[in-house]
C-alpha cells in the first residue's frame, strides 16, 4: 500500500465557531493539525485581546493538545492600544480584515482603510501579521471579479503604504492573486484552500445548484485551479495550506439564500495529498502543509509525525454540529487518502 509520511502539519486559516457548534468541529481538525489560525469572525466578532483570551480558553477545554492561535476581528474602531497588547499574548498572532460585507459575520469590518491607517502602522511598527478576505465589495462588481480588483485597487496601494507590514492573502482563488503574491517580496504570502485546489466554477452547478460548494472567495474557472495547483506544488513558501473550513447548519446552507462556507475539515490533509497526487507533486506536500506556514509566523515547525494510506473511504452524509447537523465536502462520496490512526 502506498503511505507518506509527513511531519505534523498546522491549518493557517480555520473557523472553529462557538459553543457547541464548535465542540462538534474540533476533534476534525485536532485529528490531524498540531496548531490552527482561528479566524474570529463570530457573533459578536473578536475584537479585544480579552475575548480572544476567553475564546482560546473554549477551545482547550475542548482539547487540550491542540494549540489555537488567535486572531483579532479588525474594524473602523480598533485601537492602537489593543494592537500594542498584543507583544504580551504571544498566543494572538495576527490581526484578520475582512472589507465590511464581504463574507460571512463581515458587518463589522473595516469599512474604509483611512479609518485605521494608525493601526496599520502600530502593526506594521509591532511586526503583526494582517490577515486578508481580499475581495473588494461593491455590489455592482462581478463577483468573480472581487478578488482581482481587490489586487489592484487595495492590496497594491496598501502595500506600497505599508512595505515593512507582513501580510497573508487568505485563501487566494485566481492566477492574478498568484502572480501578484510571487511577484512581491516575502512580507507577502498566501494561504491556498483544498478546495479552491479540487473543485472549479462548473462544482456549483453539477445537476442543479450545490450549496454545499457555495464558498466566498467563490470557486473560479479551471484556468484559475490549474494556477493555484502549480503555485501550492512550486516549493514557493510564500504559498501554505489554510483550509478556511467553514462549517455552517444545514438549515443555513440549504436555503433560499445559502451561507458561503465548505466544511473540509474532516478530510482536510486527505484532499490536499489528493489534489498534490494529481499533479505528481506529493514530494511537495510536506513543506506546503507543516514548513512555510510556521516559518512565515516565526514559529517553530512541528516535530511529530503524521502518516496517510492509499485507502479509498467514503465520507459520512453529515456530522452533529451543535444541536443541528453539517453536511461535510464530498459527503456520501469517496476520499482517496486516509489518516493512519
Ligand atoms: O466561505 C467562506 N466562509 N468564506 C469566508 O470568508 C467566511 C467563511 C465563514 O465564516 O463561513
Ligand atoms: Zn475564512
């Protein structure tokens, strides 16, 4: 049987929810991934250094080996204060902007940079990673659009402003955004999705509409997963492994007007060696997955082992999430790599 033998790796882009929906989801993620970037876009968003304290507490109690690292909720009225907190919580290590309105609990976000240049600066001075949804928001831009206008019209000047700030485009979706990230120096990295590196535009649509592939960034056309393909199995370290599971309740993505969000967790490093396979790239797979995302924060690479068979096994049709039910990725299909226990 074929087996790869990986060091541990880390999902640098997750969201865990809360409560019980989030003591469902957990054990998903800890199965396989030492360490987690928990995006704090709950309701009400982690905007303090104290909720994000309380919410990393929620998630050890859960479990105790696994180590989140905590994010903080971006918005017109954070303060400089709060970003010089952060040197004395090691544990919150980056601070996410998500445009205001551009995904799931967004409302709070920034709605024009101008309204926390100081904080960029305080974060730029602390050398505090900003996290991006770069998506621009305007309801008349094509929504496969968003993410390259964001490119052009915010992340560029933004980084001109800002050369010494250290950023990660989250879960980058077209060619453009890997262009844009390869061109600029190492202050600039990405994370890149299993999904966005499987599935194209037409997995929307295969038979019907599939709210279970609805995601934001959304899918985009093959030319742009073939992109993402070659840059997450280029050995580049400015591209690493962010799974972005989004769990949501079924009642919220079988509906009229569906969540964005796809629940990958619990086959997460299976799809990713599925799609590096497709490419003959699985040599590549341990560097994407356990070494550039570490390396990026400043952070020590996992020491552990982790190992995956060829054994093809099907996923469940949902999994409890709180007092409802998540339908996972490829539910009642089948996944071609396993976790060895
Ligand atoms: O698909 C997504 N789901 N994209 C996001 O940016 C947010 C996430 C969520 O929180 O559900
Ligand atoms: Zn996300």
């Amino acid at each position: 049987m074929q087996t790869i033998t990986l060091t541990q790796p880390d999902d640098w882009h997750l969201h865990l929810r809360d409560g019980v929906n989030m003591a469902s989801v957990v054990a998903a993620t800890a199965r396989c991934f030492a360490r987690a970037i928990i995006m704090p876009n709950l309701k009400p968003p982690i905007t303090t250094v104290n909720q994000a304290i309380a919410y990393k507490k929620q998630i050890v109690n859960i479990d105790n080996n696994f180590k989140p690292l905590m994010t903080l909720y971006l918005t017109d009225n954070t303060s400089v204060d709060e970003i010089v907190k952060l040197k004395d919580f090691p544990d919150i290590v980056a601070v996410k902007y998500y445009p205001a309105g551009a995904t799931t609990n967004s409302d709070s976000g920034v709605t024009d940079l101008a309204k926390v240049w100081q904080v960029l600066e305080a974060m730029q001075k602390y050398d505090i990673p900003l996290l991006i949804h770069g998506e621009v928001t305007a309801a008349t831009t094509d929504v496969f659009d968003r993410e390259k206008l964001f490119i052009e019209s915010v992340l560029d000047p933004l980084i001109e402003n800002f050369p010494e700030l250290r950023i990660v485009l989250e879960h980058i979706t077209t060619q453009e955004a890997v262009e844009y990230v390869t061109s600029r120096n190492n202050k600039l990295a990405a994370t890149i999705t299993a999904h966005h590196l499987l599935m194209n535009r037409n997995d929307l649509f295969t038979g019907g509409i599939r709210p279970h592939h609805y995601c934001l960034p959304v899918l985009k056309r093959e030319t742009h997963r073939q992109a993402l393909l070659k840059a997450a199995t280029s050995g580049n370290p400015k591209f690493f492994l962010g799974t972005d599971s989004a769990p949501h309740a079924i009642s919220s993505k079988e509906t009229s007007c569906g969540c964005a969000g796809i629940y990958s967790a619990p086959a997460a490093i299976e799809l990713y060696a599925e799609a590096f396979e497709q490419v003959q790239a699985l040599d590549k797979l341990e560097a994407f997955a356990s070494f550039y995302g570490a390396d990026f924060y400043h952070l020590t690479r996992n020491t552990e082992k982790i190992t995956l068979k060829k054994h093809t096994w099907k996923m469940p049709s949902h999994f409890e999430f709180g007092t409802q039910k998540v339908v996972p990725i490829r539910a009642e299909q089948e996944i071609y790599w396993q976790l060895a226990k």
